[in-house]
C-alpha cells in the first residue's frame, strides 16, 4: 500500500533532529522541542515511545495535526489500527482537507478487512487532491484483495495514466495476473517493478513466490532470501551476530535453526532437518512449545529449546532456508521421505476408542486464522454443508479455534453433529491433535498447520485450496497430488471465492472411497 511513508512534514522538517536523546531531560524542552525528539524517535521506528511522548505536547491548533498524524502513523505500524482511526480522525478534525489523511485512513479500514470503509476513504482521498495516484493505486490494492479483478484494473489503467513509471502499480499487475493463473506475465510486470526500483522489495518477494510454485527452485531460492526485506518478515530475523549456516561448516560445530513463520510451515522445513543432520554433529531447535513432544519424539538426535541463549550459537539459520541448501530441483523433493513426524500410537489407539466404530471417521478443518491471508483460505460449515451432510461418515472436529457456536448453529440447522472430543485440546496439545488425525480414515482442510501435520504423518488428505490471494507456493501439484506430501491431494477451487467445485469434488472422492 502506498502512502504510509508519504508523510508530508513541512514545518516538521525544517526541524534539527535531536541527538543523544538519553541525555535530554524532558522537563527542560519546550513544545517545538519535544515535537523535534517526537519526529526523531519515529523515524527510529520507537513507535511506542512516539505515543507516550505525544501526549506531553500541547502545541498550537496547526501543530496539532502532527502530533495526531504521528501517532495514527505510529499506531498504523504497530498494527493498532482502531487507535491509529482514531488519530487520524482528529488530525482530520485539525485539516480536513488533508488528503493523505484520508488516504491513511482507508490504509486502516484495508488492513482491519472493512471493504467499505476503505474503499469511502480512498475515494475521499481521490477527490480531495487531483491526480492523486496513491488514492488510486490504493483502491486497486482494495479490489484485487477483495476479488474485484475488474473494477482493480480499471484504477490500475487511471494510475497508471497519472505516473506510468510508478513501481507499485506493475507489482500489483503482476498480483492480477497470478489471479488468472498468467504467471509469465505476472512475471514481468513484477521484474518490471524491480526494474523501476531495485529496492522495491514486495514484487521481489513476490517474484521468488511464483518461481518455487513452478518449481523453479534456484530461481526462487535467490529471490526468496531477500523476504527479509517484505513486510511480513521484517520483524521475524533473529538478531544476532554469530555467523551464518551454510553446507561446508566443521560438522563439530554447533548449529542452532530458528523459526520465522507458522507452525505449518515450521512443520513443513522441518523435513531438511533430517539432511542437516548429515552435515553437523550438533542440532539445536528453537521451537514453539506446542510442537516439543511431537519433535523430539521424532528427531530424538535433536536438541530442542524453547528459549534461545545467543551466547551458546556457533553457526545459525532460519529453517525456511534449509531447503535451498537440498532442493534445486523437482527431483531433489521426490527423493526426500515426507513422513517424518511420529504420533504417540497409544495415545491413537485410546482416541480411537473414542470414535464411532459404525462408520467412516473423517477430520475436517475449515478456518485458517493467518493475519493477513486467513480470511482468503477459511471457509465456514455452511459452505461445507453438502460435504457434511452425508450419511455414512462421523465427521471429527480438528480445527485448532473455539468452534463451539458454528457447530451447535449448524446442528440446530440440518440435525448433524460435528464430534469434538473434548478429551484433545487441539489449539496447545498438538502431539494429541497428530494422534487425533492419526486415528481417522481421512482428513479434509483448508490451508493451514492441519494439513501440514496429517501429511507429514502420512495420512489421506484432502486440501481444499483457494484461487489467487490464500494459495501459497509450496501447494504446487503434479495433477492433483502435493508434491511435497504424497499423501496430499489438492482440488482448488476455479472460481475465485466458490469453493463449491471443491466441496462437490472431495464429496465424490469420499463416497467412492
């Protein structure tokens, strides 16, 4: 999105930084200087302190609207958007004629998913400024979000007119031809954007995406291991500065691998741990608590923490980078097993017991609660409803959310019952959530960490995948099997927000097998 870092300062910046800040007493500045050190912290990312120290200013009625854009801004990157609302409201109140005001306040509305809100916002922001190719790149942002392919590159040709060297707009006509599955266009407009700026690093990100779902691994490899640059890692790279992990490093050195995503796709790298293991002598883990039991039972070699002191890391990596180092191509992921996860097989035998032995026992799980593209892969039970409804299958209840009220309404609806073993906690036990898939015949999700842990266990699977925005890369298939997990069979969907081929197809696949 754009317009966040477009902050007209004006008066602001005709404004000294202030250095040694520790020094400074806040008693002894006067307003002008305490917006100084305000302007400073920003711009050094201390966006709490930012907040704290705005409400020590009592400036003028035209200075006002600084201090409330600073702290909506502020707000905005820590991702309080209802606080960030609320400042950019009253710097409104202050200048309301404020173009970017608007223009961030529809940002707002984007990122809290309120389609009309941001789209009112916008389109306030076009109309308060001629030619303002922010409103508009931004309301095709909106519409390409919310599958308004269309309308998307209508404001795409409008923004295009005003600055046709703008790199954003290419990133986001690239995001328009990965909808329609053109990914040698998507291709080079995303190359194009780079080409307008090299350190534009969204469609740089975006380019290694479409490069590992074609498997195109050393292509996609070199763009990908600049994702730390993306918005959605920046704040997920370890600090430190031990050196770096790479093949040829003294097996007798100690390598410690961190996390930098979901447990799903924790549980999908973890694979390569099993090569690294031929490459060091020494493997500690930093993992989530949740996924201890499950992991060390199935990488017992392994040593497994769940707090990290830095003090003791020879040589590091993330664990989204270990597969650049085994994977160049198709045939290197083929070679490599993708069961490598252990249950508890007692604790499956007693949650067997458990389950109707009448009829067929299947998993469902149907919610994705990723921040940013959750909403685009979850669908509910009323859109399962044909799935659910058949006769001769219990249908087991594997989502990781409280989904108490959508069941008892669907039950109070059509008379069907979605079991929950109330004997599992599926959100923190995920060793008996693995024991739990282990004991039913087949599983049916969406794109989240239960399909990661029933493919890695080797069980029957059915993924139900969405078009465009929520299909990530490594759901890359030869016909309808993963080819990471050969247990795995994606059907997605051909219609951009219907998943009612999908639901019909696994419907078939079920009442055949």
């Amino acid at each position: 999105m754009l317009g966040i870092k477009t902050i007209k300062r004006n008066k602001i910046m005709q404004f000294q930084k202030i250095n040694n800040q520790k020094e400074i007493k806040l008693s002894d500045l006067d307003n002008t200087q305490l917006l100084k050190l305000i302007l400073h912290l920003y711009d050094n990312k201390k966006y709490e302190e930012v907040i704290k120290l705005s409400e020590k200013v009592n400036l003028k009625t035209t200075d006002q609207y600084w201090i409330y854009h600073l702290k909506g801004l502020s707000h905005l990157n820590s991702r309080d958007y209802d606080d960030a609302i609320n400042e950019f409201k009253k710097s409104l109140n202050v200048l309301p004629e404020s173009a970017n005001t608007y223009l961030l306040l529809g940002i707002c509305f984007h990122k809290k998913q309120n389609f009309e809100n941001a789209e009112s916002y916008y389109f306030s922001a076009s109309l308060k400024k001629d030619n303002y190719v922010e409103a508009f790149f931004n309301l095709a942002n909106l519409y390409k979000d919310f599958g308004y392919a269309e309308k998307s590159e209508k404001y795409v040709s409008i923004a295009l007119k005003i600055n046709p060297n703008l790199p954003q707009i290419y990133n986001i006509k690239g995001n328009l031809s990965e909808v329609k599955n053109d990914l040698k266009s998507a291709v080079n407009h995303y190359l194009k954007a780079i080409s307008l700026n090299e350190s534009y690093h969204e469609p740089i990100f975006n380019l290694s995406l479409i490069y590992l779902f074609s498997n195109q691994f050393k292509e996609g490899w070199k763009f990908y291991e600049k994702r730390w640059h993306n918005e959605a890692y920046l704040n997920k790279k370890m600090n430190t500065d031990r050196p770096y992990w790479s093949p040829g490093v003294s097996k007798n050195h100690k390598v410690t691998i961190w996390p930098e995503q979901g447990i799903g796709d924790f549980i999908l790298m973890s694979r390569f741990l099993n090569d690294l293991k031929n490459a060091t002598n020494h493997i500690t883990l930093l993992i989530n608590h949740k996924l201890k039991p499950i992991f060390a039972r199935s990488f017992p070699d392994i040593e497994f923490v769940t707090e990290l002191n830095k003090s003791t890391i020879d040589y590091h990596a993330p664990i989204g980078d270990l597969a650049k180092f085994y994977v160049n191509g198709f045939e290197d992921v083929k070679a490599r097993s993708d069961v490598y996860l252990k249950v508890d097989k007692s604790r499956t035998q007693k949650i067997k017991q458990l389950l109707p032995k009448s009829k067929k026992i299947c998993g469902i799980s149907w919610v994705s609660k990723n921040e940013s593209i959750g909403q685009n892969k979850s669908m509910s039970l009323e859109d399962l409803k044909d799935l659910l409804l058949l006769p001769d299958i219990t249908f087991v209840d594997l989502q990781y959310t409280d989904t108490s009220e959508e069941r008892a309404s669907f039950k109070d609806r059509y008379g069907v019952e979605i079991l929950k073993l109330e004997e599992i906690d599926n959100f923190n036990d995920i060793d008996g959530l693995a024991s739990l898939i282990d004991a039913c015949d087949q599983v049916v999700s969406v794109s989240n960490t239960t399909v990661h842990i029933a493919g890695s266990i080797g069980k029957e699977t059915y993924l139900m995948l969405p078009q465009g925005k929520g299909r990530l890369w490594y759901w890359s298939k030869e016909k309808e099997q993963s080819i990471w997990y050969k247990s795995v069979q994606v059907i997605e969907q051909t219609q951009i927000g219907c998943w009612k081929n999908v639901v019909e197809n696994i419907k078939n696949k079920l009442c055949e097998v």
